[in-house]
C-alpha cells in the first residue's frame, strides 16, 4: 500500500545509495549509506555533497523533495498519464509524498537511479505499433477516453516534457521516440529532425537521431552507453534546485554550473553554442529542465543537446540571457565573458550559429 510508504532505498544499478524519508515537516530527508560514502560519488555536488549526515530538503522549490529525485519523477505528459491511472484507482496524485511518489517510479525511470519498495500500478508495456500508439495518445489527451493511459504510462519510461513519449529498442540500441500533440502540426516529427540537422551543422553535439517510418522522430537514449547500462544523469533543475515554474535560470548560472561540473573549457564553449542555437531557432523552451549531464563513476560531462525545436509560445526564453527574455547579440557576449571566453571566441561562435541557422 502506498500509504505506508514512508521511506525508499535510492539504488544506483546492485549498490545502495542511501536512504530517502519523510521528515516530521512534510520535507524529505537523505543519508547516504557507509558503503556509498567509501566507494560513491555525489549525485548532486551542490545540494548533496558526498559527506555523512542527514540532508533536510526545504519545501521550496520542489514541494518537499531534492531536486536531484525530483529528476526522477514524471513531468508534463508522464504526469499527466499518472494522475489519469491513479485516479482510476481512487488516489489523489496531489496528496502523495515525494517519497511515495518515487516508488511509482521504481526502476521504471530514466537514468540510473531506482527505488524501492517499488509499488506497480498501471499495465505492462504494450505491443502497439507506432501509429497505434499515436492514435491512442490524441484519443487520451483529447480526453475523448481514458481507456489506455495504463498503457501509454507504462512505454513512456516516465519520461518529461509537454508531448507524448514513448521508450523503444531495437538492435541498433535504445531510442526516445516522440509523437505529436494535439496542437502539434501533423509534421512535428520532421520538424525535430530538421532541427537537430541543423544544430549539427552549428556545431551542437546532439545524440544520434532518426525518422522513424518517415514521420516519428526518435534520438537515442544517452541515460543508456554502448554496453546497456544505466548511466546517472542529471538535469540543471536538479543539480541548481532550479524549478521550471516559474522559469528563472539564466544562462550565467548554467555556463558556471557547467565550468565547475565538468572542469572543461570545451564543455562552457559548447554550452554557449547551445545558448546561441536556442535563440537564432526561436526555441524559447530552454528551461532548466532540457539541459543535462552525465556522470561517470563521479566525473562530469555534459550530455548531448536535446528538444531543438522552433517553440516561440513562451513569448521570450524560458532561461534568460544576461538577464533578458529577447537578448542581442551583445547579451550573448556578455555572457560569455563573464565565464572568461574572448570576445573574439563568442563572436566567432555567434557567427557560425548564425550562418548555419539562416533559413
């Protein structure tokens, strides 16, 4: 039963972590096991630094819970489908622990992390095919039915983000495969792809993507290496206990998280590109979320550039520039000088972003 869920073990693949439990102020509390403190790494350098002791989690800005599990957690359309089966089942999503909330998650999230008891609810992967699983998403976010929403939940990995997901493999590894929204054009899919096309030739690292039966876009999962493991990834949410509402990262903050977790001038650099690609494309949905990074065995880097799409809806950048929702070029600079790039270095950036972005 989930109401007596009052604490989860946080696994990282066979080793445990530590212990993650309700406080007496609806917060979460975290230890981290002995073994772990000899042999781990920190999975969150700033907020939970690899030391003994209990960490407290504050109420804001994740309602009880630390940013690095709330990672973990279904957002947009994985918790839109949650809410739809727990309700099936007479629970309330809202009166739900952070805790209790992770053991839905279990080991069904992205990532390495896992926790337990982990407690089932909903069905089993399906065998539907791509087009079976498009025309179900538009019948349950239409709210036309809620028949399936067990179904599209359980092939979504948990995964975040605004349009429907689902987890798909094949012998040419492990893939995140998108489908349209009801408000999205019915070529979404080749939208995405000629986006990351483009980010490519900018010079933006982003993972291997393909079109799938000519209208799925699909990229490959960089939460799972060449062998099939788990690897531990965390968002700039997480790592800077940044929400997405409202947004209020700026870029200085994600190009000094980036110097500090991965010691790369490299890293800043390709950082600063991204920031450059995100506002010649016009994707205002730049929050803290859609920008991540990966850790081996305690080391930093920063994970491929993901949801390149042309969404101006926000009106301005969800993550401001210098400061600023419509920047210049001149924003951009500042930015970059203020983490120790040239000027020259930033202008050079600009203009191959830009050349390679014109339409």
């Amino acid at each position: 039963m989930l109401s007596n869920i009052l604490s989860v073990i946080v696994m990282y693949r066979d080793c445990k972590v530590g212990t993650l439990s309700m406080g007496n102020r609806s917060c979460c509390q975290f230890e981290y096991d002995r073994n772990w403190l000899n042999e781990g790494f920190s999975l969150s350098p700033l907020h939970l630094p690899l030391k003994a002791g209990l960490f407290s989690a504050s109420w804001q800005p994740f309602r009880g819970n630390f940013g690095i599990f709330e990672d973990s957690l279904p957002g947009g359309y994985g918790e839109y489908l949650l809410r739809k089966v727990l309700r099936r089942e007479g629970i309330d999503y809202n009166s739900l622990t952070p805790v209790q909330r992770l053991s839905l998650v279990g080991s069904s999230g992205m990532g390495a992390l896992c926790y337990m008891p982990e407690s089932v609810i909903g069905g089993q992967p399906s065998h539907l095919s791509l087009d079976e699983m498009q025309a179900l998403a538009i019948e349950v976010l239409s709210e036309r039915t809620a028949e399936g929403a067990d179904l599209l939940l359980a092939g979504s990995g948990n995964s975040g983000g605004v349009r429907p997901k689902c987890l798909y493999s094949d012998e040419e590894g492990h893939w995140l495969v998108k489908f349209r929204h009801i408000f999205d054009p019915v070529d979404i899919g080749q939208q995405e792809f000629q986006y990351n096309e483009m980010a490519r030739r900018a010079g933006v690292v982003v993972p291997d993507f393909r079109l799938l039966e000519g209208k799925y876009f699909a990229t490959r999962r960089f939460d799972i290496d060449e062998q099939g493991t788990r690897l531990h990834v965390a968002t700039a949410s997480a790592l800077l206990n940044e929400p997405l509402t409202p947004p209020k990262m700026d870029y200085h903050s994600l190009l000094q998280l980036t110097g500090y977790l991965t010691q790369s001038t490299e890293a800043v650099e390709q950082q600063f590109r991204r920031m450059v690609f995100n506002h010649y494309i016009r994707n205002y949905d730049d929050h803290a979320r859609n920008f991540s990074f990966i850790c081996r065995d305690g080391k930093w880097a920063l994970a491929p550039a993901y949801d390149l799409t042309n969404d101006q809806t926000l009106g301005e950048h969800a993550t401001t520039v210098n400061f600023k929702g419509m920047p210049t070029d001149e924003d951009m600079i500042t930015v970059g000088l203020n983490i120790k790039m040239s000027r020259q270095r930033c202008k050079q950036i600009i203009d191959e972003v830009k050349s390679a972005t014109l339409l």
